[in-house]
C-alpha cells in the first residue's frame, strides 16, 4: 500500500494505492460521499486490489478536499462541483499519467463524478465510470421540473438537505451530538455496528468541512439545471433499499448517456460498507464488459441483486 499527497490548487489530498498498474490489470480511481472519508471505499478496494484470484486491480482512493488527511482549499466556494472535480482530475494525471482510469463514485463522490464525466476533459483520462447511489444533480434538477411526481418522491427523500444547507445550524447540530445519533441511525438502518470502527473519531470533523457541499450546490442545480451528456461510458449501480436517493431519479440519466449500463443491488445507500462483495463484484463486471456495453443494455446478472423489473 502507498500513501502520497497530491496537491490540487490550494487543496493536498491524502492518496492511497493498493496494487501495482500492470499491462493486465486496470486503475480504478474511487471517490468518497458525505460525511465519509476514503475508508468507506476499504472492504470494496481490498477485493479490487486483491491478486489471489487474478491479476488484481491498481485501485486509487483519496480523502476529499478538507476531509480526513487532506487539507482544504483557500478559495472561494471551495466545495463547487467544477473545482471538486478538477480534484479528480489531478488525482489520475498523479497516480496513472499514462493510461486510462476507470472511475467510481458513492454519493456525493458519484455527483462529483458525473460533473467531471460531463466535461471534454474527461475523454483523455477515463475509460469508464461507475457511480454507486450517486445522482447528477443536473438531472435531478430537469427531472424534478418536468415531473411534479418525480419531485414530490425525490423531495421527500431529500428534507434533510434543507438542515444540511443552513451555515449555522448544521455545524452546531454536529457539535451538540449529532454524531452518536447518526452511528445508531446506520445501526438502525444500514445494520452498520459502530463498535466495528466505522464511521470513524473523525465523524464530526468531517461531517463539518464538506457540508458545504450541499448549499453551494443542490439550490443552484434545482434552480437553474443544466443537464449535459457523459463522454464516457457509465455503469450505475441503484441500491434497492436507498433512503436517500430514489431509484427513479437514478433512472433520468439514462438519455444522457451514449453507453449506459444499470445493475442493482440489494442494499442501503451504504452498500460499500454493508455489502463490499457484491459491490466490488459489480463494478468489476462493469469494468470487464465497458467495451461491448451498449444503451439500455439489460441488467448485469450477479448475486445481491434483483431483476430491474421488480424494482418500485
């Protein structure tokens, strides 16, 4: 395992790399969610990494900006969406400056994922790209004004962004105690065990500096969508037992994208964590099939999951 800093601007970001690139193997770039670090992604990246039955995979994850062991960025409006995913592109030009990556993203490190795969930039470092329980906040956006049914279900799932979106309040909450009931709300929810180490001292921490995700960008992209097409080929994972992220809102992007693949895991939105082998199962598939995929292909068959068909 390799730990480096990469520097992005004014931002250093912690990285971590299991495996080596070989000619037989492929870079894997995964990026976190909120209010997770990169050890969200451990379970799924050791089994991405691990060469006992294969050649393994050379798998990159990092803290994001001002989370974990990386340091935030001294600019304005550090947390927007095109200087996250400026991030990302720094991140690949470090670890794997001579051959494509493919990229996954959970939450928000799959909002932050799809703005990267919306820009030119993207086609010279990225074969693929898989977002697990990550929307594209254009696409929600567009969907949740042309569909007042859409927006009613998607709404309901996000009040708590309202809370998350005012300055004041939300960092008070977490210092008043809100970390404790958060760990027995994955308890509740997910059957995440806080006594196993995860979420982890830094909860609080954490959850403060990159809150700011929410209001300088969810308001804007409702407002004011502006819906853009992937240039590379994009594998979504939908977690049947999402509380936060509808599987229809998932579903809008598909007319955004030339080469769309859909898989289906029956899980939380925690599902790296709670499921790391189905998880990593999908994602290594997707990466296996990028090139033959093509649009509106049928769900990829795997444990852990069930037929799209059934899905409510």
């Amino acid at each position: 395992m390799k730990r480096s800093t990469v520097v992005s601007g004014t931002a250093a970001l912690a990285v971590t790399e299991r495996g080596t690139p070989t000619a037989d193997n492929e870079t894997i770039v995964m990026v976190h969610g909120w209010p997770d670090r990169s050890d969200l992604w451990d379970p799924v990246a050791e089994r991405l990494a691990d060469a006992a039955s294969g050649p393994g995979h050379h798998v990159v994850t990092f803290d994001t900006r001002g989370v974990g062991h990386s340091l935030p960025a001294t600019v304005h409006q550090p947390y927007t969406l095109d200087k996250l995913a400026s991030d990302i592109d720094t991140v690949i030009g470090a670890t794997s400056p001579d051959r494509r990556v493919h990229l996954v993203g959970h939450d928000w490190g799959g909002v932050i994922g799809w703005e990267y795969v919306s820009t030119d930039r993207c086609t010279t470092k990225l074969r693929s790209f898989t977002t697990v329980s990550g929307p594209n906040l254009d696409h929600t956006g567009e969907a949740m004004r042309s569909s007042p049914q859409a927006a009613v279900r998607q709404g309901c799932k996000s009040l708590y962004t309202l809370v998350l979106s005012i300055p004041i309040v939300r960092t008070v909450l977490w210092r008043l105690g809100l970390a404790p009931l958060f760990r027995q709300w994955l308890k509740l929810t997910e059957g995440i065990d806080p006594s196993g180490g995860y979420p982890g001292p830094g909860l609080v921490a954490d959850a403060i500096a990159a809150v700011p995700l929410y209001r300088s960008n969810i308001p804007r992209k409702v407002a004011a969508p502006e819906p853009r097409r992937a240039r590379v080929p994009v594998h979504q994972i939908v977690a049947t037992k999402d509380f936060y992220v509808s599987p229809s809102v998932l579903a809008c992007s598909e007319q955004y994208v030339d080469e769309f693949t859909r898989s289906e895991v029956i899980a939380g939105h925690w599902s790296p964590r709670t499921h790391p082998e189905g998880v990593a199962d999908l994602i290594a598939e997707g990466i296996a099939a990028h090139h033959n995929i093509s649009a509106r292909q049928p769900t990829l068959t795997a444990t852990d999951r069930i037929p799209e068909e059934s899905t409510t």
